[in-house]
C-alpha cells in the first residue's frame, strides 16, 4: 500500500513520531473534540481511582488519526500508570501474548493497536486474561501436553481498531467501555491547528488556520501534518508567518485542493469520469486505470469520497455522484433518456407530433 501521501495515512518517519508525539495532549481535558467520548471517558476513570480499582478495559474504533493512540496514552497518565504498548499483527502466537501479560505490574495499561488483527489463538488467551486475570500456558505438545495456570496481575487493557466490525463478538462484549471516534469538525480542527502553531513556534493568522483546518478531511493528525508542511514553505519562501494567502499556495504545491483532495483522489475521480463515464466500475479496475493496487484504493481513497459524496459504493461498481463533475469542473453526461432510441430517425417528428 502506498504511503506517501500527504494527507494519507501511511507509515511516520522517526522524526515525523517524534514530532507527532509531543503534539499530542497528555490529559483529558487538554483533549479536544471527541466531547461525549471525552466525558464518558473521564467518568469510567475518575470512578475507578475513587475505588482505587482498575478501571474497565476500554476499547477506541474509528478511523486512522482520530486520536485513539493519544487518548490511550491519555488513560495511563489520568490513572497515573506506565503504558504498555503492542499491535495484533505483532502478536502471532498465544505466547508472544502470554510473554507480554505475564510481565504486567498491577494496574499497568496494555494499548494494542490494531486489535482486530491479532492471531485467533491469542485472541482466545485474552478472553481469560480480561475476564479472570489468569492465563493458561500450555508445556509440550500432542497428547502429553499440559496447561499450566498462570495468574496475571489486574492491568486495564486498551484496544484501538479501524474495523470494529471485524471483532469477534466475544471480545467486543468483554471490553466494558466501547466508544466510536468521530471525524472532527472545522470549528474543533481550528483549535488543534492553533495549538500546535504555538506548540511548533509558527506564527499563523486565524484565517490561515481556518484554510489549513478545512482541508484536513476531518482529521487531527493531517492538519498537523499539513501545518508543518505550511510552516516550511512560509519558512523557505516568506518571512515564516503563515497568511491565508500563503497557505492556499503552500497547500496548491502540495496537491491538497480545498476539500481536502489530494493527487491520488483526484485521479480515481478523473479516472472514473472520463474514462468510464462516471461508472458503475469494478474496484479492481479502477485501481488499474490509476496504478495502485485494489486495497489502496478501497481503505485510502474511497472512504473519504464517499464521505464527501463524490464517489458512491453500489452492487455494480463505483459511480460518480453529481458533485464529483462539479468538483473537477466537468459536465456530466445527459441522462440515458435524453439521447433518443434506436428507432429515432433525425429529421422525423417526435411521437405524438
């Protein structure tokens, strides 16, 4: 899957994670946007430390960059408790799980990020670890195998996923706080910008982050990537102080158009327009005709036209939504009756006449 894109959500560079980690908020109420889940949050956990109980295991959906990382790192600062962090895919075996919970102090929160693809027989061992802090590890194998009961010490585990609808149902039910991230709004992704303009030193007009905040595609962790690449144009090619004027240019260089577009959107829309007349097309054609593969287009692109209502799903392809003509200032096609029939022939008197 590609991932350099601007406002993709791809792999950070070492020094972009340094950077995104001391923007990210350390409590919750530095936390913004996200308000209900903000208020269930801090509920489930100021009751748990009344009874200086280990609060219930908590699981974050939504999609990439909406916060669940920060809010997980938020929950082991709040509970005053290291935070112990891993990945489904890392976890191939039931004993890499089991070599992770085993070393767990009480009270420790464990993030597993990408919870939805973990190892199915790992999945199993942490039904028992949520459920009754115990593990069972099993020594040999064949008939002669034995499991062994290994007690863990009460941790609260923190799951975050992209696909919620991909977790098995036993799991989902053991978890006993389940929020949904939401997209932010124009109004919350302003305020974001703004704080991370201070937190980076950046001189920046309010209209300016108002320019940077709209083409964020609703996203925290993609307006503060396009502020620091804003930033470094006004830095190279201005005076340093970021105008509304100069972020439209800095932002038209990087192929970010006002609705949060970027090149590779663009091109899945062109192609499905004047191509293939804005559709129905397959999925793995159309990740043809632009050079990526199906899976890049589907889970980078497409979830973001569809919300916009450029581009709509059906059960026989992708069509074009009359916004995706407007948008990229084409004309769309009249509608099938307005061409006439087979059996029209020109100069002839219309039926009726």
């Amino acid at each position: 899957m590609s991932t350099d894109r601007l406002v993709g959500s791809g792999a950070e560079g070492p020094d972009e994670e340094v950077i995104e980690a001391a923007l990210r908020p350390k409590r919750l109420d530095d936390f913004v946007g996200q308000e209900r889940v903000r208020e269930q949050l801090g509920l489930v956990l100021h009751s748990a430390l009344r009874r200086s109980r280990t609060p219930d295991h908590v699981l974050l959906s939504g999609g990439p960059g909406l916060g669940k990382t920060t809010l997980a790192m938020i929950i082991a600062a709040e509970l005053g408790q290291p935070l112990r962090v891993s990945s489904g895919p890392a976890i191939e075996r039931a004993g890499d799980l089991a070599a992770i919970l085993s070393t767990l102090a009480e009270g420790e929160v464990l993030f597993l990020d990408e919870i939805h693809r973990m190892a199915r027989p790992a999945e199993e061992m942490l039904y028992m670890a949520m459920e009754d802090f115990r593990v069972d590890v099993v020594v040999g194998k064949g008939p002669g195998a034995t499991a062994i009961p290994l007690d863990i010490a009460p941790f609260t585990l923190v799951g975050a996923t992209t696909r919620a609808g991909m977790l098995p149902g036993p799991l989902r039910d053991r978890f006993g706080f389940v929020a949904h991230m939401d997209f932010y709004g124009p109004e919350e992704l302003e305020v974001i910008v703004r704080r991370s303009a201070r937190l980076l030193d950046v001189k920046i007009a309010d209209d300016a982050a108002a320019e940077v905040a709209g083409r964020s595609r609703g996203t925290p962790r993609i307006a503060n990537r396009l502020l620091r690449r804003v930033r470094d144009f006004a830095e190279v090619r201005a005076d340093g102080v970021v105008t509304a004027g100069l972020a439209r240019a800095a932002l038209e260089l990087y192929e970010v158009d006002e609705r949060g577009l970027d090149r590779l959107d663009r091109a899945v829309l062109r192609s499905l327009l004047a191509t293939f007349g804005g559709g129905p097309v397959g999925l793995s054609t159309l990740a043809v005709s632009v050079g990526e593969e199906p899976e890049t287009v589907e889970v980078v692109a497409e979830p973001f036209l569809v919300r916009q209502g450029l581009l709509a799903r059906t059960p026989r392809g992708r069509i074009a939504t009359p916004a995706a003509w407007t948008h990229l200032g084409l004309t769309p096609p009249p509608p099938p009756g307005d061409a006439g029939t087979l059996f029209d022939v020109p100069g002839d008197p219309p039926p009726g006449g």
